[in-house]
C-alpha cells in the first residue's frame, strides 16, 4: 500500500484477510505493522561506465543529472549505495544517508565513462552481492548495452547462454528479496550488433520477474524530438529520467508490511487475494486485490496486483448519502483530486495528443536519417525496396520512436506496428488528406 495517495488508515491485523486459491491463511498477531514516516529506504544505484555512454550524446551526464535529482528528493535518513559496471564491478560509494548530499554527489559527478566492454550479467549479480552485505532491498541499474565482452561474443548460442544467466539472476534475486528496477537508454529494436542497441527485453524480463520495474529511453525519438543538437538530446534524457526515477521512488515506501508464512503445499500456479476491511464502526466495506503466482524452483513468484474496485454495483446502489460521505473521506486524496478536475481539461488533453501525433508526422527532407529505414509493414530484405525516400510522408510513434509509413499506419487502424508497443495514436481524416493518405474501408 503505497503512501502515495493511500487511503487505509487505522488497519489491524484482524482488518484483513489472505486466501491462497480460496483456502484462509492464518495470519499470527502483528502480521500487518504499520511503517512509520521515519523508516528509511535504501537503495544501490548501479550505473553504466562503458563508452558508449558519452559516444554521441552524453548519456552518462544525463544519467548523473537525474540520479542527482532523485537523491535530492529523498529524505535525510534515506540511503543511497554508487557502483558502476562496465569492464569490471566498482563499488563507488558505500551505503551513505541522504544527509551527506554532497558525498553522494560528488561520487555521482565522479564517474567516467571509459571501459571499452559491457559486463552486464556479472553486473546484476555482484550489485545483488553488494546489496546483500549491505541489507538493501532495492537496485536501479541504468545501462545502454547488452552483455558484450570477449567471452560472450566467441559463444555460438548466446540466446541459450542470455536465458541461463537472467534465470539465474531472477532466482539470486528473489531468494534474497530484492527488488530490481532497470532503466535502458538507446535502440530495442537495433541490430543486437549495433552500438545504440540496448538489451531492454533482459532488463525487463529480471525487473519484471522480481517485483521491480523496466524503463526504456527510446533514444530514436529522442534524436528526432532534438533534430541533432546534442545538448538538446542529453537535457531530454535527463528529463525523461528523472520522471522515470520518480515513479521508481513511489514504489520504494509502504505505510503497511504484511508479514506472513506461505502454505508449503501451493498449486504450480494460482493467485494470492488479500481483503482489507474498511470500516467506520458501523458499516463496513471490503477492498480486494488479488495477486497471481507462479512456482519457479520450488519458490512462487508473485506477479502484478489486480484491485478490484472498492464498491460492488449492488453495494452503491443501496448507500445513503452519508454513506457516500464516508466514502470520499476514506478516498479523500484520490476522489478529491479526480472530482475538482474540470471537464475542459479533457478537451486540452485531446488537443495536447492531437499536436504530438501531428508533430511526429514527417516529410523526409534530403539528408534525413530516416532515409533507407524499414517500416515495420515492410520488414526483411524482401522489404528494402520500400525503405523510406526523400519525399515520403512518414510517423514516427510517439510512444517507441519506430517510424512507419503514413499510408501504413493509417491501415494498420492507426496503431504503431512494433509489438512491444502496439500504441495507438488516432489521426484526424483532416491531416490524411492532407498528405494525400486514403484508407480503405474494410
């Protein structure tokens, strides 16, 4: 229950209730503590030094901008542990209070990108050693790579050899409950060979796996949003971070801990529900969330809640007006806000995202670098004879950057065709027709 936002207040033990597929586990008293404001956090921070890091534009600066704001941001009795990865693993700066700014950034400023290789599965697993010695729950790593080192690019099966060692490093992970949250500046979708590929599915795939979180720097809309000027780029990432880096920062407090022993006996896979009683003394009400599991190694793995809204339709249509009362003082901070938005606000909205759809319509002028790129629709070498032109009109999502012919985006039903993103961004019969763009009817 994060303190963002959260809306429980007063709860006990006896508040709330744990089913592993519907049987009732006994919770034992204090089961459910409640953190003070004052408890710390502490996190490691692990950060990329190899050169690719301030090869065209300064990623790593960028990277040191936003980590400084973040530390700025947290609380005096906060902890915050430095290390870089790159030829080899170095621990920068221990486990230091939030207190001592000026330690923590002078290390951060520090760090130079000069390694020539990406160690980045040795990486992960010392920062997991680093983070157990120093009794820290949570790891941010930043990287623009993949695994690249002479060993690795001398394997023939480097795909067998990637699924090993991110299996490995999710079980190192979850035995030692800690929680790994990834951010990936540069190209998913590059070549792996290519210098502005990042492994952002390995990052996502351990992040995910271990109740943290995965962040992508699509470095191809950031070159487009600063049309080449350097400096433009390095500020946008290090905006973009710092965003990222906040909602990071929201998952790591918890007004509540539920501690509790897990049935010996679980199912391959199931789901864990917890019910919390929210109670005024007289009536009472029941927020559900419910959390799907998986058995790996004999361990479950716990993946994304699922709430369930806090009032059934039954139960609202039988409340007094008190009743509703209560409930928006329950729900204060959420409901509050939501309720004193203005309804022109969504008009502004709609045309905020009209202009950003618009802005990332282009036509290729001479020189572009989208000249001889691929449209997904066109994949392959069969599809090189379609590369883009000087001349043709093209969208560049806004979401992943991928640029796509605008007849194809217009037929795809106006939805970006890379499949780890599937945005769809819809584009007015105005702005078609300007660019001479017809969609058949199906």
């Amino acid at each position: 229950i994060e303190k963002e936002g959260s809306v429980f207040r007063q709860l006990e033990t006896s508040d709330v209730e744990v089913l592993i597929d519907e049987r009732k586990v006994s919770l034992p008293s204090g089961a459910l503590r409640k953190e003070k404001d004052s408890d710390s956090v502490k996190v490691l921070f692990v950060i990329d030094k190899s050169g690719s890091m301030n090869i065209g534009t300064d990623k790593l600066q960028a990277a040191k901008d936003a980590i400084n704001n973040f530390v700025g941001n947290l609380a005096d009795n906060d902890s915050v542990a430095i290390s870089t990865f790159g030829d080899r693993y170095t621990e920068v700066l221990s486990s230091t209070k939030v207190v001592n700014k000026s330690s923590i950034s002078q290390a951060v400023n520090g760090i130079v990108a000069t390694d020539q290789y990406t160690n980045f599965y040795d990486g992960v697993q010392k920062a997991i050693d680093q983070a157990e010695t120093d009794e820290i729950k949570n790891i941010i790593f930043l990287s623009d790579g993949k695994e690249d080192n002479p060993a690795f690019n001398l394997l023939t099966d480097k795909s067998g050899k990637k699924k090993e060692s991110e299996k490995n490093l999710i079980t190192n992970l979850n035995d030692k409950s800690i929680r790994f949250f990834s951010v990936a500046i540069g190209n998913p979708d590059a070549e792996p060979t290519a210098q502005e590929y990042v492994d952002y599915e390995a990052m996502k795939s351990i992040s995910e796996k271990t109740q943290g979180k995965a962040d992508l720097v699509n470095m191809p809309s950031i070159n487009l949003d600063a049309k080449g000027d350097k400096e433009v780029a390095k500020n946008k990432i290090a905006e973009q971070l710092k965003g990222q880096l906040a909602e990071i920062k929201k998952a790591l407090k918890f007004s509540y801990a539920l501690v509790f022993d897990l049935p010996r006996d679980l199912n391959d896979s199931g789901e864990m529900v917890l019910n919390f009683l929210i109670t005024d003394g007289v009536k009472s009400w029941k927020q559900t969330t419910t959390y799907p599991y998986s058995m790996q190694n004999g361990k479950p793995i716990f993946e994304k809640a699922d709430v369930k809204p806090f009032l059934s339709a039954s139960l609202g249509k039988s409340l007094s007006i008190p009743d509703i009362t209560l409930i928006f003082l329950l729900m204060i901070l959420p409901l509050g806000f939501l309720s004193t938005i203005p309804a022109i606000f969504n008009k502004f909205a709609a045309v905020a995202e009209e202009r950003k759809v618009n802005e990332a319509i282009v036509s290729l002028a001479p020189g572009s670098y989208l000249i001889g790129k691929q449209c997904p629709n066109e994949s392959g070498s069969w599809g090189r004879r379609f590369a883009f032109n000087q001349g043709d009109t093209v969208i560049v999502c806004p979401q992943c950057g991928i640029p796509h012919h605008l007849t194809c985006w217009a037929e795809n039903k106006f939805q970006c065709m890379n499949r780890v993103c599937e945005s769809r961004y819809q584009i007015s019969e105005a702005i078609l027709t300007k660019h001479n763009v017809k969609v058949l009817n199906n």
